[in-house]
C-alpha cells in the first residue's frame, strides 16, 4: 500500500476522503453481501426517508495502531448493539454483528496507510451509518435501506495535552422524555446545533443538557456523557431514559471499579447539587474524556477541581483507558479486536 502524505500531527476532527468505503443494500428483506467502493457518494432517490424524516442512524468507533505496528478496534461489538437498538427504535432493519465488525475490518484494511502511527496521538475514525433509501412521499418507514462504513484518520482531541474546558446549561433540550435520546438518530443533533452554537458564541466548549421532563438534572454534555467524582470515591453518572448510552462510559465504570477501586454508581445529578463531586469530566470516543473545568449555571460559573489543571482520578481514567485502546494496558477479555 502506498504511503500518504498527510502531515498527523496537524490533524483535526474533518473529513478527508480516503481510498475505500463498504457499502450494503437491503431490498425484499436482506441485505447483500456488501462491497467495497472508491466513491465516496450515494446516488439516492430525492424522496428517501433519510432527507425528509430523518430515518436513518450512525456509529462511531476507532482502529488505534500500537506500538508493535498492530492495529485494533475497541469494543466493536457494543458499536453494532447500540446501531440495532437505534434501528430498531427507528423503524429500520438490523444489521448481524458479525456484518458490522466484518464490514469495519475491510474499510481500515483497505485504508491501512490512513491508520496513523503510533505514538501520533492520532486514529482512524469509522462512522458506519444506516439511512432509509428508495422511493417513498408519506411518513413511513423506507422499501429499501443503505449500510455504509467510511473512515477518516482523526488528531487527538487534545492538542497540546489534555486540558478543561468550560461549559453552560442550555435552555434547549435534546431529547424528550420517551423520546429518541438513546439512539443515535439524526434527529437529535440538528435539534442541538443551536444551543451548541450559543455555547460556543459565549466562549464555551458546548452546552450541557438537562432532562428534558423538570430540568433540574445533567443528562448529556453536547455529544458526551457526564461522569464526576466524590471526594468519597466514587464514580457517579446520570441515569435516565433519554441519555445516549456511551461505550466509553459504561468502560470507564468497569475501570473505575477494576482498575481504581471506585464505587460506581448511576443515579440523578443535580444540576444545583455540584459541590459533591471534585472533578468532572464528560466522555465518548472522540473525546475520549475532556475534563470539565467548569459549569455555568444561573449565570454563576461552578468550578469543579481546577479550570486549568485536569484532576488526578480523571488523569488516572484517561490513561488506562487509552492505555487499552493503543495495547499499552491490557483490557478486559473482548474488549480489543485486532485488525488482521
Ligand atoms: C455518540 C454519543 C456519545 C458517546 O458515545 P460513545 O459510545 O462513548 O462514543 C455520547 N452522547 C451522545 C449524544 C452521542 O451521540
């Protein structure tokens, strides 16, 4: 394969087109068997239900090179329950676990010179996705559906290290209360645009959402789940209906309790009862875990350990984890899938 020329330290969150993308069709019940293609787009149908309501759902999931030059996925598997459970909830068919994993191991091997080396900081972000295709006019489910893998070579998210940023409370929600918040659909992030927009016109990072039913407690952190930490040890994180359920959180519990000896508990998180926790941080799989400095709210800013310093357990949590993700640290049983 030939080398490119892409300069991995300068790398951001963007697009770039690479070589190959795996592409599925459903149609009378099945899908094909899926295939790889150079080009990078869908010729659909202009009365597809994934342009007018919004029926379609995304992933995201990353291949890490290690230090041996080995590349793998972190917890592939998790990444095709939750875009079933997305499917489902949207009226779209599932997908076989085996397909998904299969079809995310030929988009990094076909685009293996995209992989940044280790020790960059960088990775290769996949978005597979599923969209509702074919001709339709009412509002109902689509005659015929799209599976896509396409993948993009990622910076770290923190350049220049890993350092808290600050967040405000929105005044909009992102999900209602039996609505779609738990799955990954579409629909929920042009609805947050605005109050991201806000966030960041005010100087912060990005809005924090509240649940949607009284507006007293934290569910999400823009595109991240929230997690903080008592001066007791423990590890706590929202619960609720509506949060999208976030694989990198629900690892960070299991290495709180396994690797840090931290109670882990899912409960409610006050917005007005923040002095509890001495560090907080939110999570996902592009961030990793971006520590919060702090939290505006009723026009106060409530910091949590330091606006400029990341706290010692949050520090703790991101190495072992990216530990696992790179192979430096070795995970629980199945969580590391090698790309051969
Ligand atoms: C994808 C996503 C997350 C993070 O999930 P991970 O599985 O950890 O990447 C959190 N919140 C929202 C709203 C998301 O869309």
């Amino acid at each position: 394969m030939k080398p490119v020329d892409i300069n991995w330290s300068e790398l951001g969150f963007n697009y770039i087109k690479t070589d190959f993308r795996y592409v599925s069709h459903w149609k009378d019940g099945k899908w094909d068997e899926g295939k790889l293609v150079e080009d990078n787009k869908i010729a659909i149908s202009e009365s597809a239900t994934a342009l007018h309501y919004g029926q379609q759902c995304f992933e995201g999931l990353k291949a890490y090179r290690t230090k041996e030059g080995k590349i793998q996925l972190f917890r592939p598997d998790q990444n095709a329950k939750r875009m079933n459970s997305s499917c489902r909830r949207i009226l779209m068919p599932e997908i076989s676990e085996e397909q998904f994993i299969d079809a995310c191991k030929q988009v990094v091997k076909a685009n293996e010179a995209y992989v940044p080396p280790y020790g960059s900081g960088a990775t290769f972000y996949l978005r597979p996705f599923l969209i509702g295709v074919g001709d339709n006019l009412g509002v109902k489910a689509a005659p015929e559906f799209k599976f896509v893998v396409f993948g993009v070579p990622v910076g770290p998210y923190f350049k220049g290290g890993m350092a808290p940023v600050n967040f405000m409370i929105a005044e909009y929600d992102r999900a209602a209360p039996y609505g779609t918040g738990a799955a990954k659909v579409g629909g929920n992030y042009a609805g947050s645009l605005l109050a991201h927009k806000i966030a960041k016109d005010r100087g912060f990072a990005d809005a924090i959402y509240l649940d949607p039913q009284t507006h007293t407690k934290i569910e999400e952190v823009g595109a991240a789940n929230f997690f903080g930490i008592t001066a007791d040890n423990e590890f706590i994180t929202p619960k609720s209906e509506s949060i999208l359920p976030s694989i990198t959180k629900y690892s960070l519990m299991h290495i709180a309790e396994n690797y840090l000896s931290l109670k882990v508990k899912e409960e409610d998180v006050f917005v007005d009862k923040l002095d509890r926790f001495i560090e907080a941080g939110a999570c996902g799989t592009a961030a990793v875990i971006t520590p919060i400095g702090g939290i505006e709210y009723n026009e106060k800013l409530h910091v949590f350990h330091s606006e400029t310093e990341v706290g010692p357990v949050t520090r703790k949590l991101y190495d072992i984890l990216s530990g696992i993700q790179f192979g430096e640290v070795e995970g629980p049983e199945g969580w590391i899938v090698e790309v051969k």
